[in-house]
C-alpha cells in the first residue's frame, strides 16, 4: 500500500518539511523505506488539562509534538516505535469525545480526533500499519503496557486512602504503576521497574505491596525451578567460560 511511495521526492520533501518543523528540537526523521502516509491534530489528555497535539503517522512509527506555530514550528518531539503500540477505543466523557488510547510499554496515553469519522480513519490507519510492521517484523503485538496517568483534575482526594484532600499545598502524586492519583503518604514506596525507567520510580502503597509479592513469587519460581541442576550446570568446561559467568 505504501511502498510504492518510499523513494518518491514526494515522500522525502514532506518527511523534510516534517523535520524543518521540528528543527534542532527534533530526531532526524528521513531514513530509507520510511514514508510519512499522514498527518492530524488530535487532543491529548495532559497531567494538568487536554491539549491539541500535532501528530504524525509513518510507516513504522507515529511522531509527536507541541505546536508553536500550526504548519511551521512544532517543539517537544516524541516519537513511537509502532510495533510496541496497541491502541483500545474508549467511551466518550463529559468533555472529550472520539477518545482512543495509545498504549506501549514506556508510556500510555489518551487522545481524541475532532470527529467520529476521524477517529475511524486514525484508528484504521495505524492499526493497519502496525499489522504490516509487524508481519514483516515476524513479532506478535506487545502484550503489556504502562498504565495511563490519570488527570489531576479528574479526582480532588487521593484515590487510594481517599481521605487526603488535595489542595495548592497538598500535592497529587501519580503511581507509576496504576496511574492512580494519590498522596504522599500512600505513595512514599519507589519500586524499580527496567521497562519503564532505570531508576525506582514512585507507586502507591497498594502496587508496591503487589509488585513486592509478584516479585519474590518470581524468585522461588526461578529457585525451584533451577534447584535440581545446583552443582550440574551445563559447563563447557573451558575454565575462561566459567570465570567470566
Ligand atoms: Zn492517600
Ligand atoms: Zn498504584
């Protein structure tokens, strides 16, 4: 469907424009193969309130970012591999409509299209090229994904003792894990999790005593399951294999 657009001039005047925007706050974005089939602004639900994001799709990733000025300047670029991305629709709230989220590993997050049809098209086209990249990837679609954050605005007490009353000097926290607002003292654990960062990140009372469970459960698996070979590990027994183990 779009390979045909690949090499053309065509391609590569727009993936240039699409960098000249983004200027030196960007990635370069043009490397062979890659074509960029479409671009949109969608509403992105922030922390703080929903913002207008504009959004760009390519064969093999979707590109992100704050508009300076529409078609001339955009800044803070993201960009997403699609082959970590899976996307679940979402029911319309009070204030946003034709919602979606946009789900990988790293980070999870909600937008919404102008209309309905919009949404359909978005949807249609991202799904079909994440099916693409991932036949010619030979991978399945990605089975685990970080929680979306909730907005701040969404709750005024923390969602997990609900008895903290947050104000200007009662601070929200978000959970890592759950993306549950909640306050400091229900969050006061950090708990290390590689796929997300490399650092302990903060998650509420009730994750961390999860993640601390699942955890040492994953440990006596692994004992158990590697106790019968103690003292019979395969060996080469070239002694150089031994040490650098
Ligand atoms: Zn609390
Ligand atoms: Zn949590």
């Amino acid at each position: 469907m779009v390979d045909h657009l690949a090499n053309t001039e065509i391609n590569s005047q727009r993936i240039a424009t699409v960098e000249s925007c983004f200027g030196a706050s960007g990635q370069p974005l043009a490397i062979p193969g890659r074509v960029l089939l479409g671009e949109g602004i969608l509403t992105k639900e922030c922390r703080k309130k929903a913002k207008p994001r504009i959004f760009f799709l390519f064969n093999d990733i979707l590109v992100y970012g704050s508009i300076v000025i529409n078609r001339r300047k955009y800044s803070s670029q993201h960009i997403i591999p699609l082959d970590e991305v899976t996307l679940e629709t979402l029911p319309d709230t009070l204030q946003m409509k034709n919602r979606w989220m946009i789900k990988t590993a790293k980070k999870s997050f909600v937008v919404s299209a102008a209309s309905l049809t919009e949404r359909k098209e978005w949807i249609s086209h991202l799904e079909e090229c994440i099916r693409h990249l991932l036949s010619k990837m030979g991978q399945q679609p990605p089975t685990e994904h970080a929680a979306p954050w909730i907005p701040d605005k969404a709750t005024d007490i923390c969602m997990r003792c609900t008895q903290t009353k947050f104000s200007t000097l009662t601070r929200r926290h978000h959970c890592r894990k759950c993306g549950f607002v909640v306050c400091g003292d229900c969050s006061r654990q950090r708990f290390l999790m590689p796929r997300l960062s490399p650092k302990p990140l903060r998650v509420c009372n009730l994750c961390y005593k999860q993640l601390v469970a699942a955890k040492k459960e994953s440990e006596e698996q692994s004992k158990t399951a590697h106790s019968p070979l103690v003292g019979y590990e395969p060996s080469s027994g070239d002694d150089k294999d031994t040490e650098s183990n």
